[in-house]
C-alpha cells in the first residue's frame, strides 16, 4: 500500500472524476468510544486521534451527512446508512430518531434507504428493539462464540464477563422480530474451534446469517509489548494503532489457522445448511465462481468504495486505515461525493490490484482471492517478496478446498437447480466412507472422530 500526505494543503486544480454510482459509508457517530473493552479492538487507540473530543456527532454533521449520502445515490436502486463505532447505541435512541427524521427529509423520489447498525448488543431493550423493527433496520451483532470462547477478549471496562449481556441483547432483537446477524472474529482463541464455533451460532443463537472475521493486529517490534497489553485506555503505554509492522500480537490469528478454521465450517456447512445458512464467506466464493462480483471487499480485484466517517466529519480511505495518512477530508469543508471521487481515494482503491506480488498473480485462485485486503499484505511470498497476504497460506488452503463443491454449486446455477442439491452429492458420498478413514476436512482425524460424527458410514 502506498501511503500518501493527508489532505489539507494547497494543491493545483483538477478535473474532478466521475463519482461511483454506489459505494458504502461506515459512520462512527462516537468515534472510537465504547461501553466495552475487547481486548483485540486496535479501534479503541482511534481515541488518540481526537485528544480532547466529546465524541459525539453533533445535530448539524448529523443532518449534512445524511443529505449528502442521499443526494450521492440520485442514481443508485438504494442508499445503506450504517452505523458502526466503538459502539454507536452510546448516541442513545434519539439521534437514530432523528436519522430516520432527516432520511424523511431528504430522500430522493423512489429512493430505497437500507438502515444498519453494528453493535456490542449490551444496551438493547424493548425500546430499542421496537425503534429497530419499526423502521426495519438490520442489526450485526459481535459474537465470537460459546460463553468460555467469547469472554476470553470481549470483556466489559472492567474486564468483566460480556457474554450474559450479549445474549440479554440478542433476545431483544428476537422477541420484537428484528432482521439480525452474527459478526464473529477468529482469533486465536477461537481459530482451532470452526465447527464447534458455527454450531453454536447455528444451533444455540439460531443464526441464519453469519460473518467472520479474522483478526489480524499488526506490530512492530517496537509497538508489540503494548499491543500485546491491550488497546483499552488504561493501558498506559498503548499506541495509536496504525498499518504497521510485520510482526502480529498474542490474539492474532495464525497464518494458516483462519484457512482451517473455515474448511472446518464449510464442511459442516455443506452437508447440513447450504441455502439454510448464509456465510458471507461462502457466498462470496460462490460469486466467484460463477463469475460475479462477491459482496466481500476483502476479495474485490479493488476496493476504495468503503469508506469510513468519523463522529466530526473526517472522511477516511476505509474502517481499516483510519489513520492521518488517509484521511481525504472533512465533508464539513468538501462533499462527500467529491472526496470519494477524489483521485486520492481512486488510487487507493487501484492499488490494491496494482500491488500485487507476482506470487499473487500467478496463483490459480487469484480470481477468488485477489490478494486479500491490502491491510494485512506485510508478509513475505514463497518467492521472497515483500508485500504478501499475512493470510496467503489460509486463503490458498480454503480456496483449493472448496473448488469441486463451488464447482459443482456453480453448474446448479447454471442449470437452474437449487445449489442445495450439492448435499445430496455429500450425503451419498459419506454413506460409502468408512468410519475410520480420515476426514474430508483434512484434519489428520478419523471420519468417525471429526465431521463423521453422528453421520452414517461403512464400518
């Protein structure tokens, strides 16, 4: 990634280009505070950003974003207003109120308006979630599995047990019949446990729609001890968290461990739950090969369409690089469309391809992959370039796993079957396979001891 000055200076006129038709805007109406102190959130350094700030986005940004945001979609079939943080319930119900009042106010004729809010669930209730359902919004909610996995890092200011209050949040969000997903980050924690993991959000939660993330906290050697330590505010000697370093903290996971860990879900996935469950992962995998564009950045050919505003009006390039070196602008001063049509932000997101490592281009799942998020390129390749995906090995692990069943799944589609046929082809397969032979997961494990339990098979 090619770092360039923040914007501010003066600098020679140019000919604005065309802004995108669409692109997707994470706000953070309180900026990197939360009621929360989860040990692996890098976000919470963003605070030092802003010494001094209340970290509240006042009434007038409020209403110039939403005009904004809306008047840049006149020709988009529909507009997200998403809400991140830190944690964005903090602004407390009336100024989502008064989001809803101003989208009111300012929607174009015909324009569909999709609301979203990313939340720790902790402070939901009945009020909370009769405002979600009434005005249809859909809430990702931060679960990183059963009880002993998720309290390991997501713990209160105090660092406490969160996982009761989650759960608290989590049947609000049923009982008023909110439209919910699950956001769950592997680590390594959870990174050895996928399908004891995807069980529970399937079976104990009752998830149909599910994402993972992996956490990847870079380091120098310099920054590591106080990574290592935190990014609450009471680590005392914790830096500003930016895209440096080749070197990962303790809760990071494993090069290889995030690609075992989704083999392990996709195999369970796959003879249980296809168009059951959704998996963002999987579906975007599935995109690619049938030759559509997936709906995950991570493994666009480019990026630069999801941006990232702060709770006073600061644009940045993306959630993941919030930091001085890319900040394009405050859309108090320049709007928004001109800073996401911004050549900065158009180089941006061309890097992404632009920088590839002729390892990267030479890989047979490149059109899957496409070298993941630029954020995470600090490794070496096998052919000792700089610049490869810290997570290369566990994107070519998943991606060859999954090719024949993505195959198979693509030629459904194209004959105009339901790609859940594909369990049928699983399900006779695992009643020919003897109860001893090693697992399709690639674990080393018997089939009996790993995806086989429970199934029927040849003694």
């Amino acid at each position: 990634m090619t770092k360039r000055p923040s914007i501010g200076a003066a600098a020679p006129m140019v000919t604005m280009p065309e802004a995108p038709p669409a692109f997707h805007v994470l706000a953070k109406p309180t900026g990197a505070i939360c009621n929360l102190d989860c040990e692996y959130c890098f976000f919470l350094s963003k605070e030092l950003l802003y010494p001094g700030s209340r970290f509240r986005m006042a009434d007038q940004l409020q209403e110039a974003y939403i005009r904004q945001l809306l008047d840049a979609h006149a020709h988009a079939p529909e507009v997200v207003v998403a809400w991140q943080g830190g944690e964005p319930t903090i602004m407390g119900l009336e100024f989502f109120r008064r989001s809803i009042d101003l989208q009111r106010k300012y929607a174009l004729p015909g324009q569909r308006i999709l609301n979203t809010l990313q939340t720790n669930g902790t402070l939901l209730d009945d009020e909370w979630g009769q405002f979600l359902k009434e005005h249809q919004f859909l809430v990702g909610i931060s679960i990183d599995g059963p009880r002993e996995i998720h309290d390991t890092y997501r713990v209160s200011k105090g660092g406490l047990p969160t996982f009761d209050r989650v759960i608290e949040g989590l049947d609000v969000l049923k009982k008023h019949s909110v439209d919910w997903n699950v956001l769950t980050t592997v680590h390594a924690a959870n990174g050895d446990h996928g399908a004891d993991v995807y069980r529970f959000l399937r079976d104990e939660l009752g998830a149909f729609f599910v994402q993972f993330i992996p956490i990847v906290e870079r380091a120098t050697s310099e920054s590591l001890p106080a990574a290592n330590a935190g990014w609450s505010a009471d680590n005392d000697m914790r830096p500003l968290y930016v895209q440096e370093g080749s070197l990962v903290t303790d809760r990071s996971v494993g090069p290889e461990q995030y690609g075992r860990f989704l083999v392990d879900v996709f195999e369970e996935w796959v003879r249980r739950d296809v168009g059951a469950v959704y998996v963002q992962m999987f579906d975007t995998a599935l995109a690619n090969w049938v030759g559509e564009p997936g709906g995950m950045c991570v493994h666009a050919e480019t990026c630069g369409l999801q941006l990232a505003l702060e709770h006073n009006g600061d644009l940045y390039c993306c959630d993941h690089f919030v930091e001085p070196d890319y900040l394009l602008g405050n859309i108090s001063e320049q709007p928004l469309v001109e800073l996401v049509a911004s050549p900065e932000q158009q180089r941006f997101g061309e890097d992404k391809r632009d920088s590839l490592t002729r390892y990267c281009i030479d890989c047979d799942v490149r059109f899957a992959c496409n070298g993941g998020c630029p954020k995470d390129r600090f490794a070496t390749s096998p052919l000792g370039e700089p610049g490869q995906h810290y997570l290369c090995p566990s994107y070519e692990l998943f991606f060859h796993h999954v090719d024949r069943p993505m195959r198979l799944m693509a030629t459904l589609l194209g004959t105009e079957r339901a790609p859940a046929e594909i369990m049928d082809v699983y399900r006779a397969e695992d009643a020919k396979r003897g109860r001893n032979e090693p697992c399709t997961c690639g674990s080393g494990r018997k089939w009996k001891q790993c995806h086989g339990r429970g199934a029927v098979g040849r003694g």
